[in-house]
C-alpha cells in the first residue's frame, strides 16, 4: 500500500473538446462548489482551533482526509491534570465520506465491464475502514459492516510517536489521515482515470515490486541464501485461487551460474498478496558481475482446480509470469571503508527477511564457528552488537540509523527489522527476528568464501543489545527475558512499558469494567511489563542512556529502571547516563565517548569477571555471593539465567521465580520456587557460572585455546527443603551439555497435602512445550507460516475474515499466511506445522473430535460455545476467542476465532491480536455491550489449563 502521507498532487487530465454543458455536469458542478466552500470553511474553523473534519476530493475514484484538530481550551484543560499522555483517549476521529461512482473512461469496454470492480482503499494513520451502502439504500439498515484494518498509529499512536504537541508548535495535538480509493476490474487493474487503452488486460497475477527482497552481492556473492518475490491475485473471484509451482531464470538474465529453486509452493487466495519464496545458490568458485543489475524470473503459476472448478472459469490453467528484480551490488568492506549491507534469511522456515549489516573494522581473533559459546564466562571481543531501531523506523530505506551506530574493530552491528519498522514492540516474532537474524549471519559468513569466515563467530553467541525509543525499551525487554543470551546492553531513551508511556487512567473502559475482571485482563500485559522483570539483569553490565530534554519519553523512565535494578541489588552494574538538554533523538547518542568507553570494557573483560568473585563479606551484596532471582511470566517467551530456566507454571497467569543462592565450597544449592511446577538447569552453564567457587579436582595443561580440566562435582540442591544429589563429571575438552529436570511430584499416599520435587528422567518430554501459551498474541510466534482454516472457501463471510487477518499479518509483521478450508482436509495433520487459526468451523465433527480427544474446556454443543460445561455462551453479537494445543505439532498453538452471528464474526475478527497492549489471555468473550463500554463488554476471560483452576466474569 502507498506510505505516501498528507495530500496528493491530483493527476493531470487529457485534455478534451469543450462541449455543451448537460444538467448532470451542471449539477457536479454545483456539488463540487458547495464541497470547496465546505472545505474552506472546515479549514477556517480548525485554524481557529475549532473541532473539524477536512475532507478533500481530488479525483472521483480519490480522496484524502487531510486533518483534524479540537478546541485549545479543552486540551489545556486535560495538559494541566493529566499531562500530554492523557490526549490519546480523546484524540478519536470517527466519520464518512461519500464516494461518487467514476466517469466512464474508468470503464474497460471489453467484457469485464458487465463484472463489479474490487475497491482497493489504502487508508494511511488511520484505524479501521468500511464500505456501506448509499444512506438512501434499503440495504443500509440490514447491512453488517465488513471492518478492514489499515496501517495506523491514530488515536493517540500519533501522540505517541511525536510526543507532546508542543513539540510541533501546536497546543493541541493534529491527526493527518489519507486515504485513496481506486477501481480495480478482474484481471485488469486500472491506476488511473485514463482511456482503456492505457490499462491492457494483465495476468491474474501482479507482482508487487515493493513486497520483493533480495540480498545484497558483495563481491560478486549474494549476502544471504533468500529471495522473495511479492505476487498478488487481483481477481476477487472464486477464479482468483492460483498456486505457485515452479520457478527458472530467464536466459536474459546472463547468470548461467545463478540457480533459483522454489521453497515450496505457495498458494494465493483472491486478492491476496503473498511472498514467494526462493533459494538463491551459486557456486564457492563462481561471481555475478556487477554488470547484472537485474534478474528476470519466470514463475509456473496453476490455477488451483481444487478449489475452482475447471467449468467455472474462463483462465488459463497454466500461466508463466515473467518478473524483474532488481540486483543491489556493495563493495566489500576495508578497514576504513564499508556501505551497510542488506542480508536476507528465512525466518519461521520460509519467510523471506532482510536485514542491515555494519561490518567490523577487523577479522575476528576468535572465529570458531563450532568450539563452545562461552556463555557465562567473559566477552570474547567478537560478540555481535544487535541494533535495535525505533518506531518507524525502515532499516532497508533509511541509513541514518546504521550510520549513527559506532562501527567497532571486530563486532558486527546486526540490525534487524523486527518483521516490519513498527513490529511488536521487539516482543514475540520481533524478538525471534532479532535473534534469528545473528544466527542468520553466522551461517552466511561460515558458508561463503573461504576469506569470510575469518570475520565470523558462533550461530548461538550471546550479543550487545543496543536501542533506541522503541528499541530501548526492546532491549530492557530482549536482555531481561534471555539474560544468558545477552553481555551487555545499552538502552536509549526506552520507556517502561505501555501502561507507564500511555496512562490508561482516562481510557473509556475504567469508568464501566469490573475491578476483578480488569485484574484478570490486564495480567495478559504481565510479560511485557520489563519493571517486573529487572531482577533477571543483575551482573549484566548496561549502560543506560537519556537526552534529559526528552520530549517523547520522559527522562523518569530511565531513572526508574536503574532505581528498580539497584533494589534488587545496590552493585548491579548499571550506569545511567543522561545529556542535559539533548532531545528525543540526537545523532551523537552512540556515537560518544562514554558508549565505546562501556563496549571496551565488554570487549576487554578483567582477568576475573565480576560474577565469579568470591564474596567479601558484603551481606547486601547478592551478585557478589552469586545468588540471583529469576522472574518468568510465560516460559514461552523466556529463556534461562546462569543456566536455570523456568519451564512450567503451577498457576498460569501469575509470575513465577526461581531464588538460587549456591554455598561458596561444598557444593550445596538453596533453590525456592514461587509459582514454579518445573524447572531446568543447563550443567555447562552453571559450571561456567560457578567456576573458580567449586571444590574440584584434577587439573591438566591447556592446549592454546582452552584450559584442559577434569572436574567431579557434588551438588547437592536444596528444593523448598527437598535435597537432590547430582554427580557431575566435566572434561572441558568434551563439554557436558547434559539439562537437569526438576518437577514437583504429585500428592503422595502418605501425606496428602504435600508435593515434594524430583529430578526426571532425561528422555522426558520437553515441558515447555506443553506449558500454556497464556495470551491470544502467542498466536503471532509461529515456527512456520500460520494457516487460516476455514469451513468453506464458498462461504464469503468467513473467507473474507480470513483474507483481512491474513493481510493485517503481512502488513503488521510481515508474516506469511495460507488459507485453506475444511473441505480440502483428509485429516487434520495436513494443517502444517505453523500456527493454526481456526475461524468458524464450530459444527464441523473433525474439529469437534479434535477438542474432545485433547480433553478441551471448550466444546460446541446444542448450537452454543460451552466453557467447562459450566457457561455457556450464545447471546447475539459477541465474539468466542481462545487457544487450544495444535493438533499435531507440540511447538505450535491454536486460536480459535468463533462467533454467535456475523456481527460477532465482525467483533472476533478486530479482537485478532495484531497489536501490542491488547488485553486478550488466555480466552476472551466480548459481547455486543462492548460497543459502548469498550473493555466492560467482556462477558468472559481467563486462562484455561488442565492443572490449574479458571478466573471468569459471570
């Protein structure tokens, strides 16, 4: 969709004979007279600070909203009590416009005329859109609206981005909205009111050039193993349905050495827009030369017969559609010369993503690709600085970020895009890009020229976290959920979480909602809360940084975190550092002496880390006598602490912790739990975490690299008073990588009221796995493309639910989407190994199957969703969400989309959790109620899981 913001230049019209004038251009006339003086009136009154709404008509078949502004008095009001947050719950823009139908010149005179014409509606910062039938129409009454999302930061997202009004000389806050409709015909796509001589019919597939990706050739070699080709189906049809089966460079290409092999076929659902993956592969002795600019591509495309029958349509069963994409070339990088690199990967196993490189001044001195991580023990000098950017920010377009980043001598700055510039707050697949897109470089130095591997590292090193607004508050949160994962972080300007940035003290919904059932709702925001979780980073070294003229993100929300970290434990090594009268965003934030000052010291650790100290008889110091608390919320989306990693709630939905305070020398460990059911502990990483504390014995000689020890270790884990005994033998040339289970047993025979814990057995199931996802925004952390399952593609209600959740996935996270129905299914294992979405499908007796065998508390019986066999639901317009166990892959999870009527469909459909701060756990009902009461509509919600008890609103 078009990025373009504000007006548009109206299009320059052929010029016509003059003719006489009929009453119909008479009265358009007329029409168009009355809208400019409304226009200029509308204007008038919001210079004057008046409440307004500026519509502008540029072209029949376009329009654009172009601002709406309030009263002064009434946001001085609000700035005086509430501050300038307080603006986002009443910055709401609500209205209509009417759209004329087009001349006839936008009319094909070919048979596609007597066919109706697909709007396509870019709708750019703001909300949701419908189509709804002339006020004067009988249908209006009778209508349902069919809400399609579009990309957005309105209400108050804009307050968000730009912060206080005062910033852009304003007192009151200004919303620009625009928005374009055009007329597209089946398999003719009209841009612009021209003759249908300028349109010539095209393929029923279009490329879109802006959704394509390709590495960049560095040297003549491709950074990165992964192309993407962007397709849409423009036909609205059933004959839309079209399959992706083969794909070959053209012999114009003049890359004989260059080979393209198709992932997998990729199906597209009418209108539907989906990424096409490649593989790109040339061989270790051969180059492309700079003189290939482009590639053109031929794509095998079938017309999918198993969804539309052969009879039904006119088209070709087999078309070839001929694609040219561009060829980006880069010098290789020197020591004092470097452009910032674009590499590519598949994410979740066939998404095609790019990412930003800034090459290190120098080969590594450590690039052993396969030796041990080192976790836990000091930097090697090489670890990866991983930059993360802010809201809006478009890494791939944008180089102001790469260039404002210290390139250092043997670090690669990593810059991912976090699926898209907005992301999910580098939360859930944003984290998971961030992560990948390491791993992702390692490999592709590793299996390049031989000359490159010199600048690698290990695919599973820990990184640098740096960050910046959004990416500030993105590494607080990477670094405090996979600590063992993190050296070193340097947040900018982060805030806390979106409850701290936003306030919700005037939303609409506090005035009407329940105490008990907000509790409920808001413990699905408990993950992202990254205060709670500060006592992961201690001994984690971070250097926090503020421009202490912030007008965004007030300089508070750094103080508070290092106040918070230093609660947990007063030498936690932390520095906070703030530049008086330096705003929001200035160029020198990391490029500073204190910043390379902190990554020398990283890069350059003392001889003996601080973690490994022996304690100096400073009681208050916890680092110093090596205990720590680790804080999970979800073990989903959470890693391990010196090795302990938290794997399963006794309460989902409440925070669990894990205190670990290890004696100096006879091996015993004091382990308590709160709200724990199962724990791990990687030994490799413990032992590394302790040495230098143990009593040990046996020593030898290094061999260079490493330090040959033989080690035999007794702990002895004190669990909540149980005691465990673990041996362990540790030959440092052959690394223990053996994980400890421990599981709080069930009630024994002999004392009823008592659990007691014990250690698994090694083969066990990984209990992560089977822990509940807790929150409906699991659904957006997918090992694959997700799958949205629908009854039947004949029925268009459903259908067109799918088509928008699958385009509000690309367009928000840039994650792929497969529609398929329930009759093309010989079983459920044919769903794939992505996240499944199931909309509708209630009465089907596959899917009813599916529930009762996994013992499901959500069952459809008697025409009503059932919750527990205690509550049913069936009053009109309400939307039933939850999560269910995929049906064949443990790794993968559920989201059920049911609704009582298609008004609830309609309901179930903008509940989809696209977005951050969406109070959605486990399961959500929300009623028709909601319309007027916002979150107070919720009839239900909770969490559901087979050894914990349910919270609802009844």
């Amino acid at each position: 969709m078009s990025r373009q913001g504000g007006k548009m230049k109206p299009l320059k019209q052929p010029k016509k004979d003059k003719k006489e004038e009929g009453e119909d251009d008479k009265a358009f006339k007329e029409k168009k007279k009355a809208e400019e003086a409304a226009l200029k009136a509308a204007r008038d009154r919001a210079a004057k600070g008046m409440r307004g709404l500026l519509f502008v008509h540029q072209r029949p078949t376009e329009i654009a909203i172009d601002r709406w502004s309030a009263p002064v008095r009434w946001y001085q009001e609000i700035r005086s009590t509430e501050g300038w947050a307080g603006f986002q719950h009443v910055s709401v823009l609500r209205g209509w416009l009417t759209v004329h139908p087009p001349r006839s010149t936008c009319i094909p005179e070919d048979d596609r005329a007597e066919l109706d014409p697909f709007l396509r509606v870019n709708l750019l910062r703001g909300a949701f859109f419908t189509v709804l039938p002339s006020p004067t129409s009988t249908e209006r009454q009778e209508h349902i609206p069919e809400w399609h999302i579009e990309e957005t930061w309105v209400k108050g997202d804009e307050i968000r981005l730009f912060g206080d009004p005062s910033s852009y000389k304003s007192p009151y806050p200004i919303l620009d909205v625009a928005l374009s409709v055009e007329l597209e015909f089946p398999s003719s796509p009209l841009h612009a009111p021209d003759p249908p001589s300028h349109c010539p019919p095209t393929l029923p597939l279009q490329h879109s050039p802006e959704h394509s990706i390709t590495p960049h050739f560095a040297g003549g070699k491709p950074f990165g193993e992964a192309i993407g080709i962007g397709l849409r189906s423009i036909d609205s049809r059933e004959s839309g349905w079209w399959t992706v089966t083969d794909v070959r460079l053209s012999s114009s290409s003049n890359t004989s050495s260059l080979a393209l092999t198709l992932l997998e076929p990729i199906r597209i659902a009418p209108t539907q827009t989906r990424i096409v993956p490649f593989r790109v592969t040339l061989a270790e002795d051969e180059y492309v030369s700079e003189k290939v600019t482009e590639l053109v591509v031929e794509l095998t495309c079938s017309l999918s017969v198993h969804v539309v029958r052969p009879s039904e349509t006119t088209h070709a069963k087999n078309v070839v559609l001929s694609v040219t994409i561009p060829l980006d070339h880069v010098c290789l990088w020197t020591q004092d010369n470097y452009t910032p690199i674009r590499a590519t990967y598949f994410f979740a196993r066939s998404m095609v993503t790019a990412f930003t490189l800034v090459p290190p001044k120098f080969p590594s001195t450590k690039p052993y690709y396969n030796a041990y991580t080192g976790r836990g023990v000091e930097c090697t000098g090489n670890e990866p600085i991983l930059a993360l950017h802010g809201a809006g920010v478009d890494i791939l377009t944008q180089p102001w970020w790469a260039n404002s980043l210290p390139r250092q001598k043997h670090a690669w700055i990593v810059i991912p895009q976090g699926r898209t510039e907005w992301g999910l707050d580098w939360h859930g697949p944003s984290a998971a890009d961030a992560f990948s897109a390491v791993t992702a470089l390692s490999r592709i130095l590793f299996h390049g020229p031989l000359k490159w591997r010199d600048w690698g590292f290990n695919a599973n090193t820990r990184v640098v976290l740096v960050g910046h607004s959004n990416g500030g508050q993105g590494a607080w949160y990477i670094a405090a959920r996979w600590p063992d994962r993190v050296c070193g972080v340097i947040p900018a300007a982060g805030y806390i979480k979106s409850q701290a940035y936003v306030p919700w003290n005037l939303s609409r919904f506090s005035h009407f909602i329940d105490p008990f059932l907000r509790a409920i709702l808001e413990t699905s925001l408990t993950p992202d809360d990254n205060d709670l979780f500060l006592s992961n980073l201690v001994g984690t070294p971070i250097l926090a940084l503020h421009g202490g003229a912030d007008d965004n993100v007030p300089t508070w929300h750094t103080r508070e975190l290092t106040v918070v970290l230093k609660t947990w434990d007063q030498d936690a090594e932390i520095t906070y550092h703030e530049d008086p009268g330096r705003p929001h965003w200035y160029p020198e934030v990391f490029k500073s002496d204190c910043v390379q000052a902190f990554l020398d010291r990283l890069y350059s650790p003392s001889p003996v880390p601080v973690l490994h100290r022996i304690s100096d008889g400073n009681a208050a110091s916890a680092r110093r006598q090596g205990r720590f608390t680790l804080t999970v919320a979800v073990p989903h989306e959470s890693g391990s602490m010196h090795g302990w990693r938290v794997c399963a709630l006794s309460t989902p939905g409440l925070l669990a912790r894990l205190e670990v305070s290890p004696a100096q020398s006879d091996g015993r460990v004091f382990v308590r739990t709160t709200n724990v059911s199962i724990f791990s502990l990687d030994l490799q990483a413990w032992l590394d975490a302790r040495r230098g504390n143990l009593g040990t014995a046996g020593c030898g000689e290094g061999d260079g690299r490493r330090e040959v020890r033989k080690w035999h270790v007794v702990f002895i884990f004190d669990v909540d008073g149980d005691e465990l005994v673990v041996e362990v033998e540790d030959d440092l040339v052959h690394e223990t990588k053996g994980t400890i289970l421990f599981a709080r047993d069930r009630l024994t025979s002999g004392d009823k009221g008592q659990h007691i814990w014990k250690i698994l057995p090694e083969e066990s199931t990984d209990p992560v796995t089977l822990q509940p996802r807790q929150r409906l925004q699991a659904i957006l952390s997918s090992t694959a493309p997700l799958t949205l399952l629908i009854p039947s593609l004949s029925l268009p209600h459903e259908l067109s639910a799918a088509l928008r959740i699958s385009y509000a996935l690309r367009l928000y996270h840039s994650l792929d989407a497969q529609i398929i129905s329930l009759e093309e299914l010989n079983s459920l294992t044919d769903v794939g190994e992505g996240n499944l979405v199931v909309i509708g499908c209630a009465r089907e007796p596959l899917v009813q199957a599916w529930l009762e065998r996994t013992r499901s508390v959500w069952m459809f019986k008697d025409g009503a969703w059932c919750f527990s066999e205690r509550r049913k639901f069936c009053r009109p317009s309400s939307a039933i969400m939850f999560l269910q166990p995929h049906p064949t892959n443990p790794a993968a999870t559920s989201l059920f989309l049911e609704f009582t009527d298609l008004n609830g469909l309609e309901r179930a459909v903008r509940l989809f959790p696209i977005r951050t701060g969406v109070l959605s756990p486990d399961w959500i009902v929300v009623g028709g109620r909601a319309d007027g009461v916002g979150t107070a509509g919720v009839e239900g919600a909770g969490y559901a899981c087979r050894f914990t008890s349910v919270v609802s609103n009844s």
